[in-house]
C-alpha cells in the first residue's frame, strides 16, 4: 500500500494541513434514507478498527463526519485513537432522529449541536465544523446566525476552522467571503461547482469535495479521484467506505 507524504498534504486552513484523500464516515453510523446504489450494514467495530488503522498506516489524517450520520460520531469518539493526530471535520443544521432529518440553524440549537459533538467525539475541541445546508443554502448564509454562531466558537477555542457543506454556486460562494473552507460536489458528471473552486483559488481558501465518487455511481474510482484533486483549491476529497481493501485501492489510486 502506497503512503501519502507530509509534503502531499493540503492546507485547509492556515494551520490545518490535510491528507488529499479523506476518509468520510457516514456509512458508521448510518445505512437508512442514504444515496448509494446496494445498501450496506454497518461496520462492527472490528472492521472500524481495521478501517481507521489502515487509514492512519497510509498517512490519512482528515476524517469527516457529522451528527446526521446517525451513529458516526459516537463509534469514532470509542474507537478513534490518538486523537491529536487526526483532523477532523463534524458539522451542524442537520438533525437525523427516528430515520429522517431536520433542519434548525437557529443559535441555540448550533451551540447545542457543538456540545453533543464535543461528548460523542470525546475531545474538548473540533478542528472543522461545516453548516450542513439544505437546499436553501443562500438562505441559511443571509438570514441565520449559524456562521456567526461557530465564528465565535473559534474565536474562544473551541473550533479551528469553520465552512459551509454548500448546494448551490452561490452558496458556496457567499460560504467563501465568510469562512475558511467549504464543502462541495465535484466529480467527471458533475463540475458545476468549478466556479466555487476557481473563487476560492482566487481567495486563498480551500475546498473540501464531496461526492467525487458520484455516492458510487462514478466510473472508475482512481481516475475520479485524481480528477477532483486537480484543482489547486481542493485540499482534501473525502470519500466514504466501510471496506478496508476499497480505502486501499482509494489510496493506491493518489498516492506516492
């Protein structure tokens, strides 16, 4: 197995370096109402341990996940060793409860969300912390407090970067006028965000792409993922599996 080098990593931030490939955990925590072509079981947590350590063997060092992704972050708070050593991204807006999800941006429930992410990761800070958007994401940015609300948790410490997980163009380029990074779709099929990408070249931010894969409707997986790691501005594309040899083959694919 090939090994990404500290000089391939990114920086999503000005003291955030990332690994190119990240690992995305929705399928931890979540096999319900989710965009894959075969559904899934989830993981045990042997398999999590395997997953977590070929990741780290292999110089992974940025993990995403959220509060939507059902039991995700709780599984990586028991199972995630050497905390210091990962970067990880959570996010807030999207609630996933009796098998659906909501949708609350206001501040209390921000700050709220922020605390159950700081228990179930069992860490006293998060180095990322995206706004999951809903459709309406130019609405979320203009008319709610959410950034302002996680702009002051980085101000008291308790948050190193903050973004947005956009929808739209221009979501994502409001996200980029306001915060460090956002989150996008990118992938062969789908460029449409290569406008937001070229913005945030242009600012000095970065980019954090979702979906590279096309939620595994892609082609061939290695040429997609050195596709959306093309662009300057992208500094990690985050890929979800539950499988340790598909990671490996992910890995093989952009590193060394």
């Amino acid at each position: 197995m090939r090994r990404f080098s500290s000089d391939q990593y990114r920086f999503l931030a000005p003291d955030l370096a990332v690994s190119p490939l990240g690992l995305g955990t929705v399928k931890l925590g979540r096999n319900t109402d989710v965009k894959y072509p075969a559904s899934f079981t989830l993981p045990d947590d042997n398999t999590v341990r395997q997953l977590l350590s070929c990741a780290q063997e292999a110089g992974i060092n940025f993990i995403d996940t959220a509060p939507a992704y059902g039991q995700s972050e709780e599984r990586l708070g028991q199972l995630l060793d050497n905390r210091h050593d990962w970067i990880v991204s959570t996010k807030v807006g999207e609630i996933y409860e009796n098998q659906q999800s909501r949708f609350d941006f206001s501040t209390s429930t921000t700050l709220a969300s922020v605390d159950r992410s700081l228990t179930r990761l069992r860490t006293d800070y998060l180095d990322v912390i995206l706004v999951h958007a809903d459709d309406n994401d130019v609405d979320v940015i203009r008319q709610t407090d959410v950034i302002e609300t996680l702009l002051r948790l980085k101000e008291a410490g308790k948050v190193r970067a903050v973004g947005v997980s956009t929808k739209t163009v221009q979501g994502g380029r409001l996200a980029l006028a306001l915060c460090d990074t956002v989150m996008v779709a990118y992938n062969v099929d789908d460029t449409s965000q290569g406008a937001v990408i070229e913005k945030a070249q242009a600012q000095g931010k970065s980019v954090i792409v979702k979906k590279a894969l096309a939620s595994g409707h892609a082609g061939e997986p290695a040429d997609a993922l050195r596709f959306a790691l093309t662009p300057p501005a992208v500094a990690s594309v985050v890929v979800g599996t539950i499988s340790p040899a598909h990671l490996e083959d992910n890995i093989n694919a952009v590193a060394g």
